[in-house]
C-alpha cells in the first residue's frame, strides 16, 4: 500500500511539473518573440534613418522584416548586413 501512495505522488508531481513547465514554455516564447520584434523595429528605424543604401533595398528589407517578423530578423542578420562591416570584408568585396 505504501509503494502505491508513493507511486501516486510520484505521478502526481511529474503532472504538476508538466504543467508548470508547459505554461513557463509558452510564457518563454512569448517573451522572446516581443523581444526579437522589437530588434526588428530597431533594424527597421536604422535602415531609415542611418543606412545609405538606395531606397528600393530598403523598403525590400523592411518588408521582409516585417511580413515574416521572427524569420525576417534573422535573415537581415545573416544576408543584409553591409559587407565592409562584416568580419572577412576583404574577401567578399574582392569578389564582387
């Protein structure tokens, strides 16, 4: 009888710790995703107001950010950078 309470408890904690981890999980993700949709607005003022790229290249990335915001962020940040402010600058530019 006492290794059937034990058991009981046992089961019963893991279900409260899915709970509770399931509901921090969702909190989680919602806090990152207001977090990178305010770097994408911080990208999106920086490429208007300091970028000197021609205007279509700018409307173009803003309208990447902003139609896939998470993915648009992240696709800024590996491809849309300037090349000479890229570490291996040299190589990309002699390329072109």
């Amino acid at each position: 009888m006492k290794k059937r309470f034990q058991l009981l408890i046992l089961v019963l904690l893991i279900l409260a710790a899915g709970i509770f981890l399931k509901q921090w999980s969702e909190m989680i993700l919602y806090v990152a995703g207001i977090i990178i949709e305010i770097i994408g607005m911080i990208i999106a003022l920086r490429l208007i107001f300091v970028d000197k790229r021609g205007t279509n290249s700018k409307v173009a990335w803003i309208a990447v950010i902003f139609v896939l915001p998470i993915f648009g962020v992240f696709i800024f940040l590996f491809f849309g950078r300037n090349p000479q402010n890229r570490i291996f600058h040299h190589n990309q530019t002699n390329e072109m």
